[in-house]
C-alpha cells in the first residue's frame, strides 16, 4: 500500500506503540482484529488504548477517553483504518470527528467489506488530514489470521509439528516422547494461547491421547477439534475430559455408529458436527463452519495423514517445523504422510522462511504462499 504522505520520526515512534498496545490482546479479539490506538499531541503521548475482546469498545474508543479534552487538535494513530458503520459498537471515525482530532494516521486500510476505505473517505469528507500506509507491513501482519478470515470466510492454519533432522516424528516402534526441546515444547503453549482451535487427527489422539490444552499460568485453553470420520475415538480420551474450558469439537460423518454419537453428545463440553458424507470429513466446509462460529485461526498438530490432506486441498496458510538434532533412522511416521507428490518439481515450495535456534531445536517457520506482509511475529511479553 502507498503511504499518502511522508512521515515523521514521531509517527513512526507513536505508530510502533500502538502496534505493540495492539498486540498485547493477541489471542483475545476473535473473529475481530488486533488494534491498538495513540492520541499524540506536541510530540507527548495524551491518550492510547487497545482493543481488548470482540463486541466490546473499539481502540479508539478506549484512546479517545484516556485522552479526555486533550484528543482536540491532537494527531490519532490508528493500527486499523476507523470503522464507519454501526456494529456492536458505534463508527470510531465519528467519534475521533467528536472529539476534534486535526489528524489521523492510519497504518492499512480495513480489509472488512463492510468498513473498507469508508472509515478514511468519511474523515477526509470532513477536513481531517489522512495519512495511509504506516507501517502498513507490520499491521498487516499482526492481523494475518483476521485478514484471512474476513476476505475468504476460512480460518488461518498453521501447521505445527516436530520432527527429527532425518525427518520422522517418531520411532518406528512409535515413540514420540519427546521429539523436540523442553523449549520447544514450552512455545507450543504460546501457540496454543494464540489460536482459536486446535486441531487433531483421530489417528493422533488414538495414538498419542493428548489433552491438548494451554498450559501457561495466564493462558486460556483453545477449542479442540477432532477429525474422526469414523468416530474411532475412545470415550475416555484426554481431549474429552470436561476439565478443559473449553469445548471439544469432533467432526465426523455418516460412518459414525448413532450409540456412540448419542454418548459422546451427552458428555459435558462435547459437540459432535456430522457431516452428510460416507467416511472423509469434508475438510473445506468443515473449516468454513468454523468461521461461521466466529473461530479464525486453528493451530493444526497432526497427525501425518490430515496434515498432508489438508495441505493438498491448499487448506494450510503457516508452517511451524521444530527440527530436532536427532536422528532414529527406519521407517517412522513423517509429517506429511497424506501428501503424495510424485515430481520434485512439484513440490510445494515455501516462502518468507525464518529461522530460528534459541530453543535448541532448529526452528523454521514458512508461508504456502507467497505475499508482501509476511515478517516475524511480534512476541507477546506481558499481557496488559
Ligand atoms: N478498530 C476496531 C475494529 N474495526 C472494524 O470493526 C469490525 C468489528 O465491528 P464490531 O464487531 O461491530 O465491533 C471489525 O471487523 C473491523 O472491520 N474492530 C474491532 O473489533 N476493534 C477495533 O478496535
Ligand atoms: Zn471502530
């Protein structure tokens, strides 16, 4: 996107807060976006805020009151263009007309069709100078998943697994304890408290009976997401347990036997969604109804076979590999069994890779396609 005119030392300064203010709500504003606002006048900071959770007031809003009568003839930067429509809340760009602020930097425009460039052509109308195009590639990239959802209607996914440096995510006899770092191990959770869904094959949980929760002191569990055609999994399974907070979806299809559907919708926390289909869970529709729901981002853990699938049907948006230094050699299960791709030059390739060694395992994150917003993702240090 073309920045519409020049900025300053201070605009970049004021729009770097509101990103890192914007970010510390990652995680806690689906199917909404990451915003972050500052209210800035002669070079001072007089009010900033962020948005917290969706259906709840805007960034502005929250930056706007912080600011007081001070947000009169003072520069807004803003994360996120300003919606222009009636909501669950009221239009943020009426509000900053309101209370008088002379100028607004906006870091990208809204990707929602229901805002996009409304919110900038409604302040110019009036006489308040916009500036476009900030830091545009960071905004973008705190809200991929957002992006994502709101132009397709399909979640984000990322697919996360660890394997050995000779490419296996387990031993031949099926030992998977533990592939990668106890540092690796601790970022997962970092994933986990990131995304809305997890999502599982039958065959992992069959295998490998995770739990599948967030277990970081401030973390919320995600929503867990079982693929299981032919409802294979066992009622006593660690992801149904009610003590997770939150519910176990398992998707599956007219393979499934009617007693144990009944069962396994009576335990608490438990939905099971049926599709119309004899044995494979139609994936796209499946991720389309998860969208619906309001989740837009799903961590995909495995296993080998639903991973491949899903990155045959062009499902996958993220890769986040954790090479091990380990080699175990034989005939254990790789990463992505269900793709079959027969020419080398056909392989997928992967693009805006980053590397990474800190938690001794070889850390590498990639994209399934290729774009201008891609970057390293902002840690999130503390929350509030
Ligand atoms: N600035 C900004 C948003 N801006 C726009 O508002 C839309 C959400 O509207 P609603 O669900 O009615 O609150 C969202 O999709 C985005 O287009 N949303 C937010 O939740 N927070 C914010 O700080
Ligand atoms: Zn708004």
């Amino acid at each position: 996107m073309q920045t519409s005119s020049p900025s300053n030392s201070n605009d970049e300064r004021f729009m770097k807060r509101a990103l890192d203010l914007a970010i510390k709500a990652m995680g806690r504003t689906s199917p909404n976006p990451l915003v972050g606002c500052v209210i800035a006048k002669d070079d001072q900071i007089v009010g900033e805020g962020y948005h917290l959770k969706a259906g709840t007031p805007h960034a502005e809003v929250h930056a706007l009151a912080d600011a007081g009568e001070l947000a009169r003839d003072a520069t807004a930067y803003v994360t996120l263009e300003p919606c222009s429509h009636f909501g669950r809340t009221p239009p943020c760009a009426e509000a900053l007309i309101r209370a008088g602020v002379k100028r607004v930097v906006v870091a990208m425009s809204d990707p929602n069709p229901l805002v996009s460039g409304r919110g900038i052509a409604r302040l110019r109308e009036i006489g308040i100078q916009v500036d476009v195009g900030l830091m545009c590639q960071e905004a973008s990239l705190i809200n991929e998943v957002f992006i994502k959802a709101i132009t397709t209607g399909l979640p984000f996914v990322v697919y996360k697994t660890a394997m050995t440096l000779d490419g296996k995510i387990a031993t031949e006899t099926g030992d998977s304890r533990w592939v990668s770092s106890e540092g690796s191990r601790q970022y997962v959770h970092q994933l986990r408290d990131r995304y809305d869904v997890i999502l599982a094959g039958s065959e992992t949980v069959l295998i490998d009976n995770p739990a599948l929760t967030c277990r970081l002191p401030s973390g919320r569990d995600p929503i867990r997401l079982i693929v299981d055609g032919k409802l294979r999994i066992p009622e006593n399974a660690q992801v149904l347990s009610s003590s997770a907070l939150s519910p176990c979806v398992i998707a599956t299809t007219q393979a499934a036997s009617r007693e144990k559907l009944g069962r396994l919708n009576l335990l608490s926390g438990v939905e099971v969604w049926q599709y119309d289909t004899p044995r494979h869970v139609p994936l796209e529709k499946l991720l389309c109804d998860l969208v619906r729901r309001g989740w837009t981002s799903v961590l995909l853990e495995g296993g080998g076979g639903l991973a491949g699938t899903l990155i045959k049907e062009q499902c996958v948006d993220k890769v986040e590999f954790f090479i091990a230094p380990k080699l175990v050699g034989g005939n254990g299960p790789s990463p992505l069994s269900g793709l079959h791709i027969q020419h080398m030059s056909d392989a997928l390739e992967l693009h805006d890779l980053l590397f990474d060694m800190n938690s001794g395992d070889l850390h590498v994150t990639g994209y399934t396609s290729r774009s201008e917003i891609k970057g390293q993702m902002p840690e999130v240090s503390k929350r509030n």
